[in-house]
C-alpha cells in the first residue's frame, strides 16, 4: 500500500470527513523520483468543529505520527468544519513552489 492510501486510510478513520484530498507533490520537491514524502491533505470534518486550528494539525499529525517515523518530511493542511469548507467555496489555495534544496530555488533566492 502506498504512503498516500495510508494517509488517506488513516484520516478517512479518525475523521469520517465528507471531503478528504491526498495529494503526493513530492514531484514539487528536490527529492529522489518515486519518494512519497511531501504531501498536501485537504479535510473536511464536523470533528474539526471543537478544534482551533492547531488542535486540527494536531489531531492529524498524531494520526500520521508513524509515517514521520518512516519518510513523511512535510504535511501541507488545509482542515475545515463542512461549514467553513463551504465558505471557501469547496477550494483549497495551491501549494506554493518549492524553493528549499534546490539548485534551481537556489539560484532564484541568490538574485533577489
């Protein structure tokens, strides 16, 4: 089973969310092809309801807790109520581009 099915697994148990997205953007990270460990999760949860927002990271990183422990290098959260999910208009914002650990990234930040 992938990392993305166990996340996707882990969270879909904890959270019975009526909308959960998984996104592996590893490929947006100098990181070796194939290596599952840069992750975007949008959930959306009546369990995040009594959770401010580090309470809901909280909640989802102890969840995934032993995939940090195996590889998981960063977890990009977007966690809603159903309500706030529908005040965003059922959009989460995009990942910003990776500019860390690249040579690419390296050299745009050495020109500003």
């Amino acid at each position: 089973m992938s990392r993305r099915e166990r996340i996707r697994e882990s969270l879909q148990t904890l959270l019975s969310p009526t909308h959960l997205e998984v996104i592996d953007e590893s490929h947006m990270h100098s990181v070796p092809e194939g290596a599952e460990s840069h992750f975007k999760v949008v959930a959306v949860s009546a369990r995040f309801a009594d959770h401010k927002l580090v309470g809901r990271h909280r909640l989802v990183n102890q969840a995934l807790k032993s995939e940090f422990e195996s590889g998981l290098h960063a977890l990009a959260l977007h966690t809603w109520t159903p309500e706030e999910w529908l005040e965003k208009a059922g959009v989460a914002p995009d990942s910003p581009p990776c500019l860390g650990g690249s040579k690419a990234g390296a050299s745009a930040i050495g020109k500003h």
